[in-house]
C-alpha cells in the first residue's frame, strides 16, 4: 500500500470513529461560490516524496461571476509550497519546497498571468513560508530544513535584490526525539519585527528588522518559549487586538498569547486544545500528523485551525477581553490532510486545500456564530497548499 493509500484509509478510520460525514466530497462536478476576486493562485507539491501524483508548480485559476473556476496556466517549478502577494496585487512571491530559491513573478493585471522576474538563494533548504514586509520593501522567508530565517530587499519592479538578513537560532532544541533541529516553519512582519514559530526548538522567535536597512537581529527577550514537546508551527495575529495565535502541530493546540507591539513581547496566557477531547484518548501514540494551519477572521471574533489527523477544522470564539478561545465547533474538511486554508476577500467564505484528498473545498462562514457550512468542492487538482486571491 502507498503512503498516499495508507494515509487516506487513516483518514476515512478516523473520521468514522471519531465524527460523523464524510472524509471527501466525491461528487460529480464543482460547485461556483462567487466571491469578490477574479483570480485564485495555487501552490503544489510536486514531487513523489511529497505524495505527488501529477502536479506540476504553480496554477492560475481564473473565478467568473458565478465564482467557477477555470484553469488558464501552469507555471512549472519544484515545489511551490507557500505564495504572497504585494499589497498593491502587483507582484507574486514563491518559496520553494525542498529548495533553496524563492521566486518572483508579475502579475498581467489583464488576464492575471504569470511572467517569472527573478530568483534569489537562500541560507536554507525547505522554504515553509514567507511574508512581505508592510510596505512591500522586504520579503521575509522562512527555511525549514536549514533552520533559518532571510530577509530580501525588494525592488520596485517586484524583483528580488540582495539578502539583507539572516538569522538562526540558537535555542535548545525541543525535548521530543524527533526534534533534532532549529525548523522555523513560519514568518510575520509586523510594526518592527519579523516573528518565526519554530517548531524544533519549542520556541516563537522575535527578531528586530531595520526597516531601512532589512538587517535582522534577536529582541530582548529573543523568543518565547511554548510548552515542552508542542512543535510551534503557525500563528496569526488579531486584527485589532494585541493577541497572537499559535498553532502547535506536535499536541493538537492552540497557544493565546498576548502581544506587546512595542516591546515585541509575546506572553502566553491560555491553552486550548485543537481538537475534541476524545481525540486524545483515541489517537494517542497513533502517529497521527497535528495542527496545521490558524488564521483569526479578518471580523477578529473567531480563529479557525486545520488538524491532519481527523482531517477537520475547527472554529473558536474570540472573547475580545481577554483574547482567550471557546470551541465552537468542528467540520470534516472534506479531504486529507488539510495542510493550508485561507478566508476569500470579503471574509465570509473559508477555502481548504487538502493536500492528499486532491481538492479544494468551500465553506461559508455564519457571521453570528462561528460555524462553518459546506458549500462544495471549487476544484480538484493534485496536492494542492496554498491558495492566493487576487
């Protein structure tokens, strides 16, 4: 049996024993979910190691009216497993899985096309993810095998310039067996800092940026640290609020945290477990991948994270007081490992791509509670992870 056949049995076993549905969405056909953008811009892994069948880089989907979308071009390239855009929607920027380039494209603001620019090197292999700074000025990318992070200056014509920054950890390393290394697996810049969760040393890391100069140096304090053995992945900031998010992969949590913007201070305050209790009891020692992906709505009233194990999404309420999280409910996502998912412009319509079920599927947001609706699959194509609107 492949790992893609093994790890999708799992899939369904887990679902059946632990929530009712469905693991995927076998109809026959896409639904249109018409949302306010024209183009949808998709990474993939493309490679057999990465469960792979026949994805080849980078895809454009153009959205109608009726919110179909339409497949109009493949950039071929390895691994383009995480996307950011420029603020003004100008410019496209891809880190490369089991790489060591990030890459630059325009954007034919016509026919939402794609035209490389350039490549720049980077410190480390695995390119997990990457940010652009606030003012599109520097790009932020984090290398996960090599456990470091880059800052690129950016030029006007979206090319990539010079490294102007790099940074690794020099915490302890995590105490699990399997934490053999410093893996930043994630990048923000916000107000003067650039923060990097790192999952292989349990810690977040918060690093001063020049905004002039795009150098990088440790804050004082340099990180906080997460609980012993959670493997801090992902994390995402309240809109408005000074509270930050941290998905933790290896035990199936979020971490609250406040976040003192002028100090660069981030302080834990409250641990929430990802996934119904029952999951721990059932699922201990299984092996069973964690959390994946966390966002806050664009409203700021609820955070939303995806679990690789379950194959769900879960949506917590925000108590603006606090920052502190209540479940409100988990959903199927309607595939295999959920490895990314992302809110369409408007906010009222969360998007899934399920890394091994091959698909892309929708689901409409309840304003009033939280709750999430299965709207249909809006494409299917191999290996998808990461999605951009524009």
């Amino acid at each position: 049996m492949s790992h893609r056949s093994a790890r999708i049995l799992c899939a369904v076993l887990a679902l059946v024993f632990s929530l009712a549905g469905s693991v995927a969405s076998q109809a026959a056909e896409t639904v249109a979910v018409k949302i306010p953008a024209k183009f949808a811009y998709v990474g993939h892994y493309t490679t057999p190691k990465r469960d792979a069948e026949t994805a080849k880089g980078l895809e454009v989907f153009a959205i109608d009216d009726k919110g179909a979308w339409t497949l109009i071009q493949t950039v071929e390239m390895l691994n383009p497993s995480y996307l950011a855009m420029d603020s003004k929607k100008r410019f496209l920027y891809a880190c490369q899985g089991d790489g060591t380039t990030v890459t630059a494209f325009s954007i034919d603001d016509k026919t939402g096309k794609l035209t490389q620019l350039n490549t720049a090197e980077t410190t480390g292999k695995n390119g997990v993810h990457l940010a652009l700074s606030p003012d599109d000025r520097f790009l932020a990318v984090a290398n996960y095998s090599g456990g470091t992070v880059d800052m690129f200056a950016v030029n006007a014509d979206g090319t990539l310039g010079k490294r102007t920054g790099s940074f690794k950890s020099g915490a302890k390393e995590g105490v699990l067996k399997s934490q053999t290394g410093s893996w930043p697996h994630f990048v923000a810049v916000t107000g003067k800092y650039v923060i990097a969760p790192d999952k292989g040393h349990d810690v977040v890391h918060v690093l001063r940026y020049d905004d002039k100069t795009g150098e990088l140096t440790p804050n004082d304090p340099p990180y906080m640290y997460s609980r012993p053995g959670t493997g801090s992945r992902h994390m995402s900031f309240h809109p408005s609020l000074p509270y930050a998010y941290v998905i933790e992969e290896s035990d199936n949590a979020i971490t609250v945290c406040t976040w003192d913007a002028a100090k660069g201070v981030l302080t834990p305050v409250q641990w929430v477990p990802l996934v119904p209790d029952t999951y721990f009891y059932t699922h201990r020692g299984t092996g069973e991948e964690g959390g994946a992906a966390i966002h806050v709505a664009p409203s700021g009233d609820y955070v939303y994270g995806t679990q690789r194990g379950l194959n769900v999404i879960g949506a917590f309420a925000v108590d603006r007081a606090t920052g502190f999280l209540k479940p409100v409910g988990w959903e199927s996502t309607q595939g295999d490992r959920p490895r990314f998912f992302t809110f369409d412009p408007s906010g009222d319509v969360v998007f899934v791509a399920n890394q091994l079920g091959d698909n892309i599927a929708a689901f409409s947001k309840n304003k009033a509670s939280g709750k999430l609706t299965l709207l249909g699959d809006v494409a299917r194509t191999d290996c998808p992870v990461c999605i951009v609107f524009r």
